[in-house]
C-alpha cells in the first residue's frame, strides 16, 4: 500500500487525532507513491506501543476492499496534508488526521461561518436565521453547522432553502443518521451540498463523539453565531473552543427571563458582539476574512 493507503487503514483502526499522526505525516513528507507493507510503514524512528497488534489487524484488512467501498458511497478521504483540508481547521490545537466528505468537496476551502444553537430552538431562531442568510449569501460564506436537532437543522435547511452553500459536521459515520428523522436532510446535502466526519463511515454514534463534533464546527469557522442556548449546553463548548483559538462569537441578544438566552446575553456580556442586523454581520464578517486572508492565501 501507498503512504494516504496506510494513513487510512491505521486511521480506520485508531480513529486518533492528528497529534498522533503527526509524526507519520512529518517522516513521510517526501513520500509520493512508494508502495511498502504495514509493517514496512510501521518501520519508523518513535515509539509505537501497538505496533505488533497494528501488523497483525492489517492481516485481516484489505485496503482495496475499503476503498471501492469508499467509492461505492462517494466518500473522499481528505488528509491533514491535503490541499483541500480546511486552512483554519489546521490551524487549530488538536486538528482530526482525516475527514471522510460526502458531496461537494471544494466547499471546504470556501469561508465559513458556522451556525449554532439549542436542540430546543424556537421561532426566534428560525426567524433569526432566515434575516441574516442573505448578508451570508452575499458575502460567500459557507454555513457550517452539526446536524443536530433544533438550531442546527434550522441552520440548514434555510441555507437550502435561500441558496447559500451549507456543510454538515457529523458526530458520527456517514453510514448512520443522528437522529433518524434527519435522514431525508443528511441524504440531501450529501448529494448537493457537503457532508464530513472525523469518523470512519460505519462508526455509530456516541455520546463523546458530539462534543468533539463541535470542535471541528468552531475550528474551521471564522465566527461562530449563536442564536439561542442555556448557560450550561454543548452550544456553549462549542463557543469555548472558538474563543481559545481566536474566532469571533456573533450572538442574537433576548429576553433574560428565558433559559435559551442565558447563553447569549452572557457571551454578550463576556464580550461577544450582538447580532443586531443583517448589514452590522456582513461589516464583521468583511473584517473577519481580511483578518484570516493571510491563512487561506498559504494553507
């Protein structure tokens, strides 16, 4: 096998991060097309405690096999040293060594911004999402979101709906849907719009995977906009991660006698600018992009 054959088979029976492969990545950097074994690959200058039951599994695997698989559901397996991994995503502390992309590939380069909020959204959200879309259309951007029940599904289907390019970020394999009732949603963005996951395709969902979701949402976004969300919920850690690494945090002010605006108002508080127009996002996000020019220009 080729040196992205090996990343993808022992991605597919580790399922680490890309601090673990980094140093494969960093020893290999000059390797094209070099076929070797399992064992040949595993051949390297640092500590590998599994090295042995790795060698022994890639007995048992066919690369071939999962690759005509792969391409039998139209995934594409985009690498951290790929030209179109997403340039923020790579920038951030504990980037994921592959994303598996069903869909339209090239809109993990575009700018995005990402769309988050609670599972319970209500009308407030819908409503407020469907006012700012059109600065989003606008202005290019890509909506990023997780396909979660409530704010992020509203965050997609209006990006379907006004035409403004959306990408899905799952918590799970592509072969599952979560929650189920999504599946018509999942099946239509992954034909024409963008599906990825971290996670090898026949993955099931699990409760850790969602909060880990969330990091790839706020690291490939170049600000994060929240709509409604209680002080303490996974909307929230998502906007931790954004703010470590640097992100601006847009968030819709609301009504302190109601949970779902604790989480807003207090970002607000903290720092976060309120969403208070269509025009007001448009001039932030200007500044956003030429602020992260320099990124893109040399991903």
């Amino acid at each position: 096998m080729n040196f992205k054959q090996f990343i993808v088979f022992l991605h597919y029976i580790t399922q680490r991060d890309y601090r673990f492969f980094r140093p494969f990545f960093e020893w290999y950097a000059t390797t094209e097309n070099e076929e070797k074994t399992v064992k040949e690959w595993l051949d390297v200058p640092f500590v590998l405690k599994e090295k042995e039951e790795w060698i022994e599994r890639a007995n048992h695997f066919s690369i071939r096999a999962y690759e005509r698989e792969l391409r039998a559901a139209n995934i594409q397996v985009i690498a951290y040293t790929h030209p179109l991994y997403p340039p923020l995503l790579r920038h951030t502390f504990d980037p994921p060594a592959l994303l598996y992309a069903q869909g339209d590939v090239s809109l993990l380069t575009s700018a995005l911004v990402a769309i988050v909020g609670s599972r319970k959204a209500t009308s407030y959200s819908t409503e407020g999402i469907r006012t700012i879309m059109p600065a989003l259309l606008e202005e290019r951007y890509t909506v990023v979101s997780g396909m979660a029940q409530g704010a992020d599904r509203m965050a997609h289907e209006e990006a379907v709906r006004q035409k403004v390019r959306t990408i899905a970020v799952l918590g799970h394999g592509m072969y599952n849907t979560y929650p189920k009732h999504h599946r018509a949603l999942q099946q239509y963005l992954k034909t024409h719009e963008l599906v990825i996951s971290e996670y090898p395709p026949s993955m099931k969902p699990r409760r850790w995977m969602f909060p880990k979701r969330n990091r790839i949402i706020a690291g490939m976004s170049e600000g994060i906009i929240v709509t409604e969300a209680e002080r303490n919920s996974g909307t929230m850690s998502t906007v931790d991660y954004a703010l470590s690494h640097g992100r601006t945090i847009f968030a819709y002010p609301g009504p302190f006698t109601n949970p779902l605006h604790e989480g807003p108002n207090a970002l607000i508080e903290q720092g976060a600018i309120p969403v208070i127009s269509p025009t007001q996002i448009q001039e932030m996000l200007r500044k956003e992009r030429e602020i992260n020019r320099g990124i893109y220009n040399n991903s």
